[in-house]
C-alpha cells in the first residue's frame, strides 16, 4: 500500500516516551493559525518556492514543458509565478534550480520503504523505550495507509503512537486507535466558535473522539498548544483542565509553548502562515499554567 508522506524524523524526543521515529503524513482537516507544520497542509506532494534563496535566474521557467511557471511582473520579493492550472506536477522544474529554491515537498511511498526506515533503529526503541510515532498533518486522512503501518509495526513488537488534531469520523478513529499504544491527543480550545476561528472547524468530533479513548482505556497523552492571546486564558484553560480530569486514560498532559517556527516555513507557493505578532511563551507562564492544570488532574503535567 501507499500514501503521501512529508517525511520521516530519526533520533525524535518529544513525539512519544524514548528516542522515536516520527513519520510525518501529508495532508491536515484544520488550518491552525499557528501551525508548526505547514508544509505538511498540502494532501499530497506539492511544489514549493523559497524567495529568499531563488537566483532570480528563471532556469525552471525555462525547463517547464506548459509554460506554468513565469517571471513575477508584480513589484515585490518573489520573482516567480505559478500558473497552477497549467501546471502537471512533474516537477522538472526542480532539477533546473541552481540554489534548490524551487522545491518538492513530499512523496508518495510504500508500506514496506517506510517499514525499513522504522527498524533501522530497533535497537534504539528496545533501549530507550522508544517506538514510532505517526504524525502529520493528520496521519488518520491516510487511513487504510496508517492502519497497514502500525499492523506491520505491531507485527515487530515496536511501540506505536498517534499524534493527531482528533478530527476524523470515530469509526475509522478507534480502528485505527485500537492498534496504537498511545494516542497523542491535541485540545487546541474549549468554546466551539473560537475553535473554528482559530483552527477552521468545531471541536464537537474532536471532544466525543477523546471521550470514545476513555471509554476503551486507550492511553492517551493530552497536548495543549499555549498561544498567547489565542487560547491561554485561565477561563479556556481552567475549562480544558476540567474536560482532561473527566477523561479516565489520560496518563500526562503536555503544555506546547508557541514559538514561531511555523512562519518561517513555505506552506504554498508564494505563500508563507500569517505572522501572528505575538511573542514566544516565556517559562514563568508555562510554569503558571502548568500549576493551574494540576489543581484539576491528577496526572503529571509538563510543559516545553
């Protein structure tokens, strides 16, 4: 079987317990304002343009068999312009890129190529406690893909953890949930309209997806990604503590402080995520919010 995939981490250390492999699917149902991984929201391989280092050249326009790409005519950085209507995702054009500013994000690979990647650190698992984690985008859009994985996984005895948004039809979400060892649930915000505003969709699938986890004892890591100004009001946090407390498999809750990683990242051609103007979150903060989750869980809460 095959799927879309961003690409494959070796030696990950905040992505399960242990030293990991995390495998980054293509492809995301929200649109986080603050995304940290925006060049996995395309669904399959795409193509992708960094100003900053493009030569201003046009070698690739040169080399596109459907004139899809053409210089830039309008003022400002980037020099080029994607007719995506004309473009066939060949990507020829990447081979002509003397500086590697035209790029392909993604590929289509089998089961068995990313198996291998998987168990060339078994050993590292066996030692740390470690395993592979499917991570994304939101590796349960590639369903039947992910489910071949972590069934061959299983099959090796390696720990398997899904790090997901939550949002997928609960049938195909508890399959694929029933054959992970941990699951690493995202609560981005409690109130369902901020939570469309700020992610695309409402959180009702998402909060009755995490209630099915407790209910079948799956174990479940809560992750909580602060954003000042976005969702780390003591109101939205209290609430999100309140929900975690009522949950029976929660083992630990992690506190993901913002930083601007996601801006600085190509997430489309001549597009770059929305700089939010807000500040990283100091540790004193971290350390506060973490205190006031602890008055309602009795598992350990952590933050990074």
């Amino acid at each position: 079987m095959k799927g879309y995939i961003s690409n494959v981490q070796r030696f990950s250390l905040h992505d399960g317990p242990g030293v990991r492999t995390t495998v980054f699917f293509l492809g995301c149902p929200l649109s986080c304002l603050w995304c940290h991984n925006p060049e996995t929201l395309n669904s399959k391989p795409a193509l992708y343009h960094d100003p900053d280092k493009c030569l201003r050249c046009l070698s690739c326009a040169a080399l596109c068999p459907n004139n899809a790409l053409k210089p830039n005519l309008s003022q400002g950085g980037q020099a080029l312009f994607l007719d995506e209507g004309l473009c066939e995702g060949c990507f020829s054009c990447t081979l002509a890129c003397p500086s590697k500013a035209l790029f392909k994000n993604g590929a289509m690979a089998d089961s068995g190529e990313i198996m291998s990647q998987i168990l060339y650190d078994v050993g590292m698992y066996q030692k740390t406690g470690g395993g592979v984690t499917f991570s994304g985008g939101e590796a349960s859009l590639q369903s039947s893909f992910l489910m071949e994985l972590l069934m061959m996984c299983e099959s090796e005895g390696i720990h398997r953890a899904i790090d997901t948004c939550g949002l997928c039809s609960s049938k195909i979400f508890m399959e694929l949930s029933r054959k992970a060892d941990l699951i690493l649930f995202d609560l981005k915000h409690m109130d369902g309209q901020a939570h469309k505003r700020l992610t695309g969709a409402d959180n009702d699938l998402i909060l009755k997806n995490a209630r099915l986890l407790s209910c079948e004892a799956i174990p479940m890591e809560i992750r909580i990604p602060i954003v000042p100004g976005f969702n780390d009001g003591c109101e939205n946090i209290a609430e999100t503590a309140r929900f975690i407390a009522s949950l029976d498999s929660v083992q630990s809750v992690y506190l993901l402080g913002y930083h601007k990683i996601g801006e600085s990242k190509i997430c489309g051609f001549g597009k770059r995520m929305p700089g939010l103007g807000i500040p990283s979150v100091g540790k004193d903060r971290l350390e506060q919010l973490c205190g006031l989750v602890g008055t309602f869980v009795n598992v350990p809460v952590k933050y990074r």
